[in-house]
C-alpha cells in the first residue's frame, strides 16, 4: 500500500514517470536559469505583455555535464494564466546560442512545449523547437 507519493509510485509496464521542477515566476520580465530550464515548467499570470528570456546554451550545456552531445534533448514548459489579452514570449539571451523555432509567443490562458535540442558543443547552441 503506497503511503505517500515519496515513498513509492504505482509501477506500469510500458509508462515513464518524470519529476518536473515548476517555477512560479513573477508578474515581470523572467530571465531563467539553466536549472529552471532543464525539463521544467513555468507558470506565470502576467497583467501585461511578459518576456520570459533563456539561459545561456553555455550556462545550460554546463548543467548538462557530462555526456552532453549534439542531439541531447529535454523539454521546457510555459503556462500563461492570464484570464485575457497578456502574452508571455518566449526569447533567447542576446548572442548566447538560443535559437526558437516556431511561434514564441503563448497567449492568454494557453500553455506551449519546446523541445530543447543541443545543436552545437564546440560553440554551444540550442534550438528550442515548439511542439
């Protein structure tokens, strides 16, 4: 008999179980670290138009250590819970390697999955695909 959450989990044949960090971020322009990036979520219910801005693809390959290579990959997730109007998009640091590809922007009580792909070791970069 499970107790608690913590002390076990029902095992399913053929199912994955993830623990994912969530991160209540502030009413206010969010830069994220590499920590809060990595297989996390966040919410956020903005009263204006919101910019949530990435690590740096260094500051996240360093979290990643050791065994990253071109192709590891994780997903980050975005919950706007503004009731109307107030969109949170999603950006990269000036210069740091962060690419997103497709729509950036999650409306007014909607949420969007990227999925982070490391493209680049040597000079590092990550390419944020929205799923």
């Amino acid at each position: 008999m499970m107790t608690s959450w913590g002390d076990s989990y029902p095992k399913i044949p053929g199912t994955f179980l993830q623990v994912r960090p969530l991160t209540e971020a502030t009413d206010a322009a969010t830069t994220l670290t590499a920590a809060q990036t990595i297989g996390g979520m966040v919410t956020m219910t903005p009263t204006a138009a919101r910019t949530i801005t990435l690590p740096t693809a260094t500051a996240i390959l360093a979290l990643l250590q050791p065994g990253v290579q071109i192709g590891t990959s994780f997903e980050i997730s975005i919950r706007n819970g503004a009731a109307t109007t107030h969109a949170i998009t999603l950006a990269g640091p000036s210069g740091g390697g962060i690419t997103i590809d497709g729509v950036a922007t999650v409306a007014h009580a909607s949420s969007a999955t990227f999925l982070a792909r490391v493209t680049g070791e040597t000079t590092p970069a990550i390419t944020f695909h929205r799923i």
